[in-house]
C-alpha cells in the first residue's frame, strides 16, 4: 500500500479530511503531540518524526543522556531512535517501518506506539505530562486503540 494511501485511511479513521503534504511531510497533532509522517524518495519506508523540547535548559545535558541511554537496544523508545537534528538541534525521535509490511491496521498501531513514546518523552523532559496509557480491562474490551484526538497542523 502506497503511503499516501495509509495517510488517507488514517486520516479518515481519526475524523480529519483533506490532509495535505507539505513538502513531502503530513503533520498531525495527538492530545499536544505534534508528529510528522514522510517517506523515503523510493516510496519504500515511512518515518514517524517527532521533537522533543528541552523544557529547562539547566537539565538539557541530563535529558540528553537519558535519551542516549533509551537508545541502547531501544531499550526506552518503544522501537524508535533519538537523533539530534543538525539543522536546529533540536531531540528529535524517529520510528521507520517498511511500508510493504504496513497494512492500515500495522500503521495505525505503528503510529499509536510512536505518539505513545513521544509523550513519554515530553514528560520526561518537563515539555508535556506523562500519560498513563495502561488499559484498565483486557485489550479485547477495550474500545479501538485508535481514538486519538488528533488535529491538522
């Protein structure tokens, strides 16, 4: 399935029409997580990009060795990598999937675990509150995963 296929049933399924691409980039809010879906130029991956402030610049050094540390056998990224965006330095995660092995509901749950880290991470670093995503029934009561209160950026 082609990207811009995935994007469109994701934005469909989260109550947004008429996502544009901006420079090859969809960008979608998730309860005050912004997030960036592109693809490589060969349409064969899809990344999940998202950025996490440094909230206090006197803990930068110690939010960037605890983002460090997560990224030991993904240890704390839920599958994602940190990175340093050489542009703006800003603490940037990244998740990347093959999209040849992405059906909509692989995506959606791809994008779910990703915002799921992002905001694990924005409370961590002071930018935004950790969220308790543990369910409080059994995953097969519980409703779709996918109830995101997203918004276009």
């Amino acid at each position: 399935m082609k990207l811009e296929e995935l994007i469109g049933k994701f934005s469909a399924a989260v109550g947004i029409e008429n996502v544009p691409a901006v420079e090859g980039v969809w960008k979608f809010s998730a309860d005050g997580n912004v997030f960036g879906v592109t693809g490589d130029e060969m349409g064969e991956i899809v990344w999940l990009f998202g950025e996490v402030p440094y909230s206090d610049p006197e803990k930068k050094d110690a939010l960037l060795k605890a983002a460090m540390e997560a990224n030991y056998f993904h240890r704390g990224t839920g599958g994602a990598t940190f990175s340093l965006n050489p542009e703006t330095g800003a603490l940037t995660l990244i998740a990347s999937k093959k999209l040849d092995a992405l059906g909509e509901e692989d995506f959606f749950a791809f994008v779910e675990k990703f915002v799921n880290a992002l905001a694990t991470w924005k409370g961590i670093s002071g930018s935004g509150e950790v969220r308790d995503d543990s369910p409080a029934a059994p995953p097969e009561e519980q409703p779709t995963p996918f109830n995101f209160d997203f918004m276009r950026v």
